[in-house]
C-alpha cells in the first residue's frame, strides 16, 4: 500500500464500534490516572485497575530461573498431535512500563494466536520502566531464549519445533522483539549469543505497530497528535524517559533504529511490519522497514490505512482478524523446510 495510506481517514475522528470506543476510555483513564509527570508509575493503583486472568486452560506460568524473578505464561494448543509446532515468543506491550503476560488483553491475544496459529506462545513477562530501565527487558529476552534453548518447554505435552521459532510483540514489545534479534544473532562470541548447543533458530521476527522514535517529529506525529487515540507526543516522550537509560535522550539506539549505521549481523531473520494508517508512530516503523531493505534483510510491511494503535485488542474490529492471517502467512512462509522436534 502506499505510504500515505490512512491520511485522508485522519483528519476526521477514526470510526470506531462504540464498545471499542468505551474500552479504550477505560484504558486511557487507567492509564492517566497511574502515572505520574515525573516518571513514575503508581503500581498499587494500576495492579487494582488492571483486570488479570488467571493461567487456566491451556496457558501455565513457568519460571525463567533469573534472580529477579522473570516469568513467561505458555499456551499450548490442546489435543495437538502430529509435526512440531512452531514456537512464537511473545512481548507485549505497554509503553515499556505498564501491563503484563497476565493482563487480561494479552492473555486473550496469546490465547487466540495459540489457536488460530497453530503454535506454542511464549509470553514473556519482562521488567518494567522506570524501576527497571533499558536494557532490562532486553535482557530478559534474551534470558527466555537461553532458557528455552538449554530447558526446552517444560510441562508442555505437544511436540515444538525450535527451528521454527519466531520473535513477535506490539508496540514497546515490538521494539524489545528487534533488540533481542539484534541481540542474540550479533555474534558467535557474544554472552547473549546463542548457546553451543542451541537448537533454536530464528525465523522470523513479527512487529506490530513497533514503538520506536527520534528527537525529530514526523510528519505523522504532528499530523495525528491529539486526534488518534492512544498514542500522543507528550505520552510517547513519557515512555522514553522512562525507559532510556538516565541523560539519554530520543536519538538513543534502543529508540532511534533506523541509524543506517546501525549494525545487523548476518542471521538477523525476516521481519514483518505492521502500520496503521492511524498511528502516530508510522513513520519510524517505515523508516525501520526501509532501513532493513538497504541493508539486505527480507521484510514483508502490512498496512491497515484505517487502523489506530493497538487496533489488535479489539476482535470487533476485520483488521484484527486479518492480522492473525498476515501473520499466519508469514510464519508458514518462514519455515524451516525440514522441521526438527525438540
């Protein structure tokens, strides 16, 4: 689709079901009333107001096994049988410092992609900002991949193919899914390199709506701010001061990835990109698009002109469902050709 696809549709108000628009007042207010100018994050209010599910069904919690307490919730599909299933690590997102694998949208979603994508979740659980700033969600992720290639699944009855394993987050978790990449294919001598004896092969990464930005404002940015919802300027400026380590500013590299000078190793694996024509954030996730083309690494960009940030949550809405098929698509697309059970 074009890039400027979705402009005309925002200079009005986004049509929007009216029970998707009470959820998102009710998340808004949520979040306006737990954080704080400063920074910070009234936990105990926000842990009230945020509406949890318990690990029923086919989800389980299991331990990473870091001293400070790390955690993924699993979803396995039941009754499976037959070949290793792919596995899909999930982040979810939040700002960077807010929400969890347990909230209730999150273990929907991953409950959803477990069915409807045939594969094991993986939803991590990672550090939140501020009191667990950059690059502690970074680390976590790649704690679950060590974890995952040295223990396998534990307590999952279905067979997993670890050659098929595929990063994925929205928004701030769309972020920490690259740098984790980024991470673990940097280097065969790198501490969070890979295991000598790892079986999981990336392949793929999916990032829906990835939060990344810059000291400059977009076209985007300026043109949306105050008329989408969910994403403004002054609470994306928020986030990253929040997450970006003390002193840094906007251009850091966990924020600003598309710096053509930024480094990509070799087996950094093909990504899909999710845009919303009604994201304030669509011009850094081209842009990080672009950037991969120039360096020569496959990416598929999906775009939804009429789709706001985090549209995913809302099962109402068609491009939530075409979500799920693009991502289908792609998993199926980025195989390995001989599947390897674990």
């Amino acid at each position: 689709m074009a890039a400027g696809a979705g402009q005309d549709a925002a200079r009005a108000p986004p049509a929007l079901p009216w029970t998707v628009r009470i959820q998102l007042f009710g998340l808004m207010a949520t979040v306006g009333a737990t954080t704080r100018r400063d920074g910070t994050v009234n936990r105990f209010v926000f842990n009230l107001l945020d509406r949890r599910r318990a690990r029923t069904g086919p989800a389980s919690d299991v331990g990473v096994g870091a001293p400070h307490g790390l955690w993924a919730r699993l979803f396995s599909p039941s009754g499976a049988a037959g070949a290793p299933l792919p596995v899909l690590v999930y982040f979810h997102g939040g700002a960077f410092a807010l929400l969890s694998a347990a909230s209730a949208p999150y273990d929907a979603m991953c409950r959803r992609f477990c069915r409807e994508l045939g594969a094991v979740v993986v939803s991590v659980n990672y550090r939140l900002a501020p009191e667990h700033r950059c690059p502690a969600a970074y680390d976590d992720g790649v704690d679950v991949l060590r974890y995952l290639a040295s223990t396998g699944l534990p307590g999952i009855d279905v067979p997993v193919d670890f050659s098929r394993c595929f990063l994925a987050g929205d928004s701030a978790g769309g972020n920490i899914a690259h740098h984790v990449a980024r991470r673990w294919t940097a280097s065969t001598t790198s501490s969070e390199s890979p295991p000598p004896s790892n079986p999981i092969r990336l392949a793929g990464i999916i990032l829906v709506q990835p939060y990344f930005g810059g000291e400059e404002r977009t076209d985007a940015e300026l043109r949306l701010d105050g008329k989408a919802p969910v994403v403004t300027m002054r609470g994306s400026d928020w986030a990253w001061r929040g997450f970006l380590p003390e002193g840094a500013d906007r251009n850091h590299s966990a924020a600003h990835v598309t710096d053509e000078n930024a480094g990509l190793a070799d087996g950094f694996p093909p990504a899909m990109v999710v845009i919303g024509g009604l994201d304030p954030l669509q011009d850094w996730q081209r842009r990080y698009a672009d950037v991969l083309r120039r360096k020569g690494k496959a990416v598929r960009v999906v775009e939804y002109p009429e789709a706001i940030h985090t549209f995913f949550f809302f099962p109402v809405l068609p491009d939530s469902g075409r979500l799920v098929t693009e991502m289908k698509a792609f998993m199926d697309e980025n195989s390995a050709s001989e599947p390897a059970a674990a």
